[in-house]
C-alpha cells in the first residue's frame, strides 16, 4: 500500500527531527495501538526509546513471553525494553476485592504506580508516547451520560513522571488503518490481527474476587478455546472470543467421585463497532471439543456454559 508506506515513512522522519537528541518514554502493552506506536519510534529514535511493559499477571496465557520476544533483547527492534513482572504486587493489591468498579480501579492504580515507578529508575524523560487512535480522540470528546465501566487503557498519563510533550504517532488513524501501518512496519500478524483485550485484563474475566489459582483456570481454558477455534478455522468474522470464569461452583461426577468444581464461561460475539454485539453461532462440535478438553485438561472445572447474550442487554466483558 503506497499510501501507508509514505505515512509510516514521514511520520519517523518528523518523529526523528522533532525528538533530537531526546529521550523518549512508552508504555508497551503488547496490543496493536501501542505496539505500533512503539515500533515506529524504535525505527525512528533507537536506543534513545525506553518501552516499558507491566506484567499486571492477568494478560492471557503466555502473553507476557511473546510480548518479549518481539520487543525484548532477541527480538528484531533496537530498542530498550524493560519488562515488569509485577504479579505478585497486583494480586496483594487484589486481595479481598470483589466489586467490579473497585477491582478495576485498584488494577489501573497499581498499573500507574508501577509505571513510575520504572520510570523514575530512567531518570530525566523528555517525551512520552502514546498509541492514541482517531476513534479515542473522537470518543473523549463525547462525554458519556452513563459510566457503565471504568475503562483503563495501559498507556494511560501518568501523574508523576515529567515530560515536555506527548506523541501520538497515529492519532490520524482508524483501527484498519493502524494494522496496515503494522504490517508495514513488519510487525508479525498475529501481534496485528489480536483480537481486543481490555487494559484490565483477565481481571474483568474473572467474576468476583482474584486470586493466583482462578486466573490458572482461565488462562488455561482460554489457551484451549483459541487453539481449537483457530484450529477448526472459526475465528474469522469474530469480533471477540474467550473464556471466563464464573464465580460459581456446582456438583459433578469424576469417576465415582463427587466434585464440586467451577463453571467455565465460553463467550464469542459478532460485532463491528463493540457498542452492541452478537453472541455468534458456533459449531457445536467445536463448542464439544473445547468443553472435553477443560473439563479434563483444567483442574477445578468441572462445567462449561456458553454465554448465548448480546450487548445490550449483556457487555462484552463480565465486568
Ligand atoms: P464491554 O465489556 O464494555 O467492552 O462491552 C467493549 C470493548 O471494550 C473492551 N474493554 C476495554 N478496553 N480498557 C480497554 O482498553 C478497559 O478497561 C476495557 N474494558 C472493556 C472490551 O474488551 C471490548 O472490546
């Protein structure tokens, strides 16, 4: 596309120009809007980009790892990149909270927190950037009537970390526009064509308080779930799928023995703008081939549902 490949190319070309000698700071969370913003920068400014990606232990199975692997050390940018695992100081955070509103307040909190933390370790930054996309700019000047969720994107400002001025390298673009810019850039496609994942991450996935064990059993049932959906070939057309987990547990049988396990909720929904949604039509042998292998591959689940509701009256997320 002649049209992306000048944008791409004039926009590290002024990024160039305007950051100098300057150093420059970003908050990577390994989705598309910020892996680009990163990408570009890199190509742009090299070693005088930090990027700094928060392992909040709720990103998706594995997620964390091949995050690093294409902005770490041995991937193919020539970048800083400073990953921080930070599980543990989340889920202390985490402890006893089962509201909603309040779990994800404490993740974007703690998620600002650690960020300036790192940051201050780089000392003196003169330039902050952030994958800001035209429908985000549109969509803040709206006002909404209603706080339905409290969205936190990672990427968010920080409060306490000083700079002169904020980039948004693809302030001017729409989502399809951002991938193509992406594969441009020779971002690997399945980093490109990830499906959304909330900044809360797997926190609004799990119903009710979190704990290290539940979000055991979800990364797991959702690893099962992509792979025989990508497996069978379904996953076109979707505009979101993955696992849950309920907060509720239910008798079941396991050879002769009674268990008393939880239920795994499986969601796909068909959508174009994810205001409203779909539930979509799965194979039922898909659906039977993902429930066999949680129940026996996943300990502690012994059910799995599949949620038939659209948005509204349902959201996409469980909270
Ligand atoms: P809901 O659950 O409100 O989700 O129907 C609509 C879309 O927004 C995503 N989502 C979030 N994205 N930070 C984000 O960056 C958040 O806090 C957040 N909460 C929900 C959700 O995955 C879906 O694509």
């Amino acid at each position: 596309d002649w049209k992306m490949d000048s944008f791409v190319e004039s926009s590290i070309q002024s990024i160039r120009e305007k950051v100098g000698s300057g150093k420059v700071l970003c908050a990577l969370s390994g989705g598309v809007d910020s892996s680009v913003a990163a990408v570009m920068l890199a190509k742009a400014v090299g070693k005088q980009l930090t990027c700094v990606f928060v392992d909040h232990g709720l990103l998706r199975k594995d997620e964390g790892d091949e995050v690093e692997a294409v902005f770490g050390p041995n991937g193919p940018y020539d970048l800083n990149f400073i990953r921080v695992n930070a599980q543990e100081r989340f889920y202390e955070k985490l402890k006893g909270a089962e509201e909603p509103e309040q779990k994800r307040k404490i993740i974007g909190e703690e998620f600002i927190r650690v960020f300036e933390d790192e940051a201050k370790k780089i000392g003196t930054v003169d330039y902050f950037v952030q994958g800001t996309i035209y429908p985000d700019v549109i969509e803040s000047g709206l006002g909404k009537s209603a706080v339905i969720k409290s969205h936190h994107n990672v990427g968010g400002l920080p409060e306490h970390v000083d700079f002169k001025e904020i980039i948004e390298p693809l302030r001017l673009l729409f989502k399809d526009e951002v991938r193509k810019a992406g594969l441009e850039l020779g971002i690997p496609e399945y980093l490109v064509y990830r499906q959304p994942f909330p900044g809360p991450g797997l926190g609004v996935r799990i119903i009710g308080e979190i704990t290290p064990d539940k979000v055991r059993i979800v990364q797991e049932a959702d690893a099962i779930y992509r792979e025989e959906i990508a497996k069978a070939g379904v996953d076109k057309g979707l505009g979101q799928y993955f696992a849950a987990l309920t907060n509720m547990r239910s008798v079941g049988c396991m050879g002769d023995e009674r268990t008393y396990d939880y239920a795994v909720a499986l969601r796909a929904v068909l959508t174009s703008d994810f205001m409203t949604a779909e539930s979509a039509e799965l194979p039922w042998e898909v659906l039977g081939t993902v429930t066999r292998r949680i129940v026996n591959e996943v300990k502690g689940v012994n059910r799995v549902l599949y949620d038939c509701t659209g948005k509204p009256p349902a959201t996409i997320e469980f909270e």
